[in-house]
C-alpha cells in the first residue's frame, strides 16, 4: 500500500475517490466538474488557519469585486456601483442591494457620491473590509495547502495554473456581447 493509499479523510479511503476518477470515460469526467466546482466554495470553509465565518463568506462576494476593481484601475479608483455587482454576480439588482447593504452594516463597504456623476453612489472597502479580505487571502491558501498536502509540488502548481487560466476564460466569456447583440 502506497502513502497514498492509505490516506483517509472523515473515515473515507480517499484513494477511492482517486481510482474512480481515473476510471471515467472522457464524459464522465467532463460531466463531474460541475459539481465539483459547488464543493469547493463549500470546502473553503474548512477549519484551517483564519477560519472566516459563514456570513463573511458569503459577503467576500462582494468585496472581491470592489478589490479587484481597485486593483485593476489604472487611472484611479474606480466608480463600482450596486448595479455593477449585480450583473457580475448574475444575480437581480434587489438582491446586489441587500449583499451590500449588509456588508455596509458589517462595516466592510462604505458608499461615496461619484467623483464622475454625483447623482451615483459608489462603493469602496473600508479598512475593515480590506482586512477581512487579507484574511480571507491567507485563508484560502491554508484551505489549498491542506487540501493539497499529499500532492506533488508540481500537481499543485499545474492545478493553481489551469484553475487561473479557466477563471480567466470565464471573465473573457463575460465580456463577450450578448447572443442578441450580434448580427445576424
């Protein structure tokens, strides 16, 4: 019996798991990374280091898109409204408000008139939210190097470069025009 083999999580022989994947046909595969995909937002809540609570869990939705906003404007901060964390969450505005508002209440997002059109409001993180995303950060990596520990150096590295590169595929596949905004 390799290490491998006689790993066990929650009581499980892990290499189960492992044989079967290696098992499935092309479509079987292809067909389980849906659900995969679900477990991993479950798994980040995994008792590593920072722990993050449930409720702040669910509101670093939201504070991502502020801080990558940020992150990616080069000509100055950049005028993130309601409405835009609605559509890039897919989800009604009513239901972008709430997230916000919540986070407002957390003391994690702070609303500002727009410098560009002073009838907007637009978001910013606060210290506390920029906080909580730094902690967030550190714990997502300790979340993928326990999940990862019996991997090799190189299959966790093949994994984060493949996973960023479906991320990226999927932003460019938001941006593209709808299917009835092109001609027919």
């Amino acid at each position: 019996m390799t290490e491998r083999e006689g790993k066990r999580v929650d009581g499980m022989d892990e290499v189960n798991e492992v044989n079967e994947a290696n098992e499935k046909t092309a479509d079987e595969l292809l067909d389980a990374v849906g659900p995969a995909f679900g477990k991993l937002r479950r798994s980040s809540l995994l008792e590593v280091e920072n722990p993050i609570s449930q409720k702040d869990l669910s509101r670093t939705l939201v504070l991502r898109i502020v801080l990558e906003a940020e992150q990616e404007a080069p000509e100055g901060p950049p005028e993130i409204t309601v409405g835009a964390v609605a559509r890039h969450l897919g989800v009604d505005p009513s239901v972008a408000s709430r997230m916000v508002s919540d986070c407002i209440s957390a003391g994690y997002l702070i609303r500002a008139a727009s410098q560009q059109d002073g009838r907007r409001t637009v978001l910013n993180l606060s210290p506390e939210g920029r906080e909580l995303m730094a902690r967030f950060t550190r714990h997502q990596r300790s979340a993928f190097e326990c999940i990862t520990a019996d991997w090799t150096e190189h299959e966790r590295l093949e994994f984060a470069r493949l996973m960023l590169k479906y991320v990226a595929s999927q932003d460019a596949l938001r941006h593209r025009p709808a299917a009835q905004d092109l001609p027919r």
